[in-house]
C-alpha cells in the first residue's frame, strides 16, 4: 500500500544520468520535449507528487506523461482516491484539513469521522465516472483510463462501490492483531521487545532519522501511523484492505495482507529541506517523522496547486497535540449507530471536482500488461524513464524495447529503510542485480552506488 524509499523527483534523477552523455545546450533542447515516464510496481503516488511539485522549476518541460503498471487494482484505486485528494479545491479542503486527510488515508488503519466521510465522497463520486471515459476527462482529467480493459474498469467500480458503502462492517484491529499473532508466533507476548530490537538494531543503526520509537511502536502495535489528537476515530480505513472483489453479487475481501513491520514512514517523513524541522535537541531530534510528513507533504501541495515556491508559515508551528497510546481492539456496540449518523450527513450527489495538474497526464495500465505493450507499435523506444520498485523482479528483456536511446532506469534501492538484517554481502548482492538489469535492459550504471545508504540507482540504456 506503500514504497520503501523517500519520495523522488525523477525528471532531476533524469538530467542528472544525462549530464555525463549531454552538454548544457543539448540538455535544453531536450527539455523542450514531452516526457514519458514508466512506473513498475512503485506501489503508490509518491514520485508523481514530488516530481509534480517541482515542475514548476522546469520551465522548458512539455507534458509529462505518467504510465503506471501495478500488480493490483486496489493500488490504482487509492492512487485515484489520493490524487483527488491532493487536488482538493480550498472549498472542499483547507490546506491543514487537506494535508490530515490525506495522511489518515494513506497510513492509519483507523479514520475519523470526517474522514471517513470524505473516503465515502469520494468513492461514491469515482464510482460514478470511472466506467465512463468522458466523465473521467470531464472531472478528473489527470487520470486516464483507456488503456484498462473493460474488465478492469469494472473492477474499480466494485472496489469503489465497497469503499462508498458507510455500512462495511471491518474490525480493523482485530485484523491488525492477526496478523501480528501469525508474524511473531511464539514472540507476541514479548512484541513490544520485538519492536524496540526492530528499531534500534535496524531502521536506527541503517539510517539515523526522525522516526521515534514512540511512533514506531504505536504503529507496530495499531496500524495507526500518523497520530496528532486525542481521539483517532473508531472508523476502518477500508483502502488498506486486499482483494476485493464481487462473489456472487456479494462485494468481499481477504482483509489486511499489507506491511505490519517497516510502516509508511519514509515515504514523505524521511528528511526535510527546512533546516528548522532538522533541529535536534540534547542530542535527538525535535520533530517526529510524522512531523516532516506533515510540513513535506504540505509543500508539495502547494507547489502543485500553486506552482511557486512554499515559504512556511507560523500555522505549521500548531502544536496539535500528543499521540494516543491506548485504542479500543474491538469496534465499538454503536459501531452501525455511528455508521448510518456518518451515511446521513455525506452529500454523495455531489460531483467530483478537482483542481486542474498542468502538464500532467497519469495513465494506468492493466494488470499484467508489460509483455503486451512491449509489442504495441506506439510504445516503441517511447518511454524516456523507467522507475522499477526494489520489490519487483522484472525478468521481461521485451521491456527494452520501450525504452528510447539514452532513456534512464532508476531503480529504488529499499535496504536502508527497511526492518532487514545487515547484509555482509550487500555490494556483491548489488552487483549481481546491477549486472542483471545491464544484460536484460541494455544499460550502463550512470554512477558508483553505495546499497547502504542510496534510495535509487540510476542506469543509462546504451544499444550496441
């Protein structure tokens, strides 16, 4: 439901790979040109966001055009529900409201009224358009959806009509406290010792970040990331949830299947441009990773939507209070009661409107799909960048033949922010997976990596 590395702009990851081979003015000339960029398996929208935010640094850019191949369609679904978030017009969201949101959507298992009423909204307004192309270019026009089988369209519908319905009756915790049971076996009763040894001897001693062990404990423990007030709400998050699907007219899932050990943390709250949000105080930092979510995810929605430079305000200083440390394991008697009060007072015939994403157009592509457009006429030498998450095995060589003469491939190297133990032979396991991609992709290492502390790994497609 979430990546493992920091959010990245790829259009400056893409000029940097290309200074070695191009000089200052052919450079310029090539900004002047679209982009297309493949996104493979990054799970959600974090890249598009930060490299969206930051376009506006690039004046010579044409349209950038996003392709997407995910392994689900609940992932398509909650990059829609997100964006539309992102792009919430100030009547709808203010700029605060719209930042919390969009962080309970994205990484807590439990929501807030308010915001599950907007989930309910929201998905009950793509559930009207997302079978219609022309309703989707109407409102929501960053999306498209044409390269979507039928049958996948259909699918989207029924995971937004599961999300829409306020009557869903999940048990969140009960779920979350599973998946912990089936995890740690024998080690439950001593979890929290299995947290502290988690966080100290790996995600600390990898990388020395914001992420308390506060935080990180609570969200091990709950499913609940990112925790400002006293009372978290009682609400499932129904995005989190896998495989739903309609069985016999009847819209089922499989429950929680999803990360219950490294936490969508380092997505936004991994570091922070504002020196002030970097402090440390008697030898700790002074702001949580929740924090740097907060201000970064602030940014980008600003510069998004505004396509200027983000000064930070007083505002952002709002103490908004300390996390909750005990929640309720099972939903509360009322839980239906507290359900059909939310149904009553969501005005679902409201259509969707969103603010327009200049020069950016996302397109997703069906499950499964790589092998049949690498042989699609269009999608020939098409593609200027390839992102590929460091949890996809990509063995398809056909992919080459998307990728234009000097196109870059990053790849996201995970390692240093994930609950992994300390590999003696990680720069022999690097080169073994760099020497992959050269053979299958037909590309060059643009730099020399360092797997321990690098996010991404940057490659330069080089043909014979």
């Amino acid at each position: 439901m979430w990546g493992n590395t920091p959010a990245l702009d790829v259009i400056r990851e893409y000029y940097a790979s290309l200074e070695p081979v191009r000089n200052k003015d052919e450079v310029t000339d090539m900004e002047k040109e679209d982009v297309n960029i493949l996104m493979i398996g990054i799970k959600d929208a974090r890249h598009i966001f930060q490299t969206s935010a930051h376009l506006y640094q690039y004046p010579a850019v044409g349209h950038v055009n996003w392709y997407v191949h995910e392994q689900n369609l609940e992932l398509m679904a909650r990059q829609m529900l997100l964006m539309s978030t992102a792009l919430a017009p100030p009547e709808e969201l203010g700029p605060l409201e719209k930042v919390l949101t969009f962080m309970q959507l994205y990484g807590n298992s439990r929501l807030p009224a308010n915001t599950a009423g907007f989930l309910t909204k929201r998905a009950t307004q793509f559930k009207k358009i997302v079978t219609e192309a022309e309703l989707m270019e109407a409102h929501f026009p960053v999306c498209n959806l044409e390269q979507l089988r039928y049958k996948d369209r259909d699918e989207l519908y029924d995971i937004f009509s599961f999300w829409s319905s306020p009557t869903t009756k999940v048990n969140m915790p009960q779920m979350w406290d599973r998946r912990l049971r089936n995890l740690l076996k024998t080690r439950y009763d001593s979890r929290f010792g299995v947290y502290d040894w988690d966080y100290h001897m790996y995600l600390k001693a990898k990388a020395d970040w914001h992420l308390s062990l506060q935080e990180y404990k609570f969200w091990r423990n709950t499913g609940m990331a990112f925790s400002w007030l006293k009372d978290d709400g009682i609400l499932p998050n129904l995005t989190l949830l896998s495989c739903i699907r309609k069985i016999s007219g009847i819209l089922t899932h499989q429950g929680y299947l999803n990360d219950i050990v490294n936490g969508p943390f380092v997505t936004y709250g991994f570091n922070c441009q504002d020196d002030d949000m970097m402090r440390k105080c008697n030898g700790m930092f002074a702001k949580r990773a929740t924090d740097l979510a907060k201000r970064n995810l602030t940014r980008m929605f600003h510069e998004m939507n505004k396509r200027e430079a983000y000064v930070p305000t007083d505002e952002d200083e709002l103490d908004l209070g300390v996390m909750q440390m005990e929640i309720p394991k099972e939903i509360p008697k009322d839980y239906t009661e507290s359900t059909s009060v939310l149904d009553r007072r969501v005005n679902t015939d409201e259509p969707l409107n969103v603010l327009p994403l200049p020069s950016t157009t996302i397109y997703y592509l069906p499950v499964g799909s790589l092998l049949s457009l690498a042989t699609k006429p269009k999608f020939q030498k098409f593609f200027n960048i390839l992102v590929i998450s460091s949890g996809y095995g990509l063995t398809e060589s056909a992919i080459q033949n998307m990728l234009g003469d000097n196109a870059v491939i990053l790849l996201e190297n995970s390692y240093p922010y994930t609950v992994e133990p300390k590999k003696d032979h990680l720069h022999e396991k690097t080169r073994n997976v760099s020497e992959h991609y050269q053979k299958l992709l037909c590309c060059v290492p643009t730099r020399t990596f360092d797997p321990y502390k690098e996010s991404v790994f940057s490659y330069r497609v080089k043909r014979d």
